[in-house]
C-alpha cells in the first residue's frame, strides 16, 4: 500500500498487507479502532505523537483501494459512533 495525501507530518510511504494497523485494516477489510497504538502488535509508529487510531477500509468494486487513517494524540479517542459514521462517508465516494 503506498500512502499519501496527508494531513499533517508526513508518515512512512508503504506499508504490505498484513503490517501494521493499515494493513491489517486492508487485509481484514474491516475497520479497526486502536484506544492505545502502544498495545496493537506490530503497530508502525509514523508519528511519535500518536496514542489512537481508527483505520476504516475504502471499497470500490468489492476490493479494498484505499484507508482512511486517522490519528489522535488522546488515548481512547475513537468509537464504535466514529466507525459508524467514518464508514458512511466512505461509502459515499
């Protein structure tokens, strides 16, 4: 997977299926939310200023074609509220 655009620093360019929370994300093809990245096995810290995360999977066709990523400095930060909406909002595109 190779990654970009962002929106603030510039984090790690690729990641393979399977690694890290993206690629989990991408070869699951479900969403994930992580309260504490510290916990998540395998978790590629991009940001040292990450403590959460949501990772919801964007379908086109049946196949996985992009994430959605998104960060908090908070521990705990995202929801089953968050995952609920985040995925609608995919879905639209």
């Amino acid at each position: 997977m190779v990654l970009g655009p962002f929106q603030g620093p510039v984090a790690c360019t690729r990641i393979g299926k399977g690694r890290g929370v993206c690629g989990t994300v991408w070869a699951e093809r479900r969403t994930v939310i992580v309260p504490d990245v510290g916990k998540f096995p395998g978790h590629i810290a991009c940001s040292s200023l990450s403590r959460s995360e949501i990772v919801v999977p964007v379908f086109r066709n049946n196949e996985v074609v992009a994430v959605l990523d998104i960060d908090s400095e908070r521990l705990g930060c995202f929801d089953e509220t968050d995952r609920l909406w985040l995925e609608k909002i995919v879905a639209i595109g």
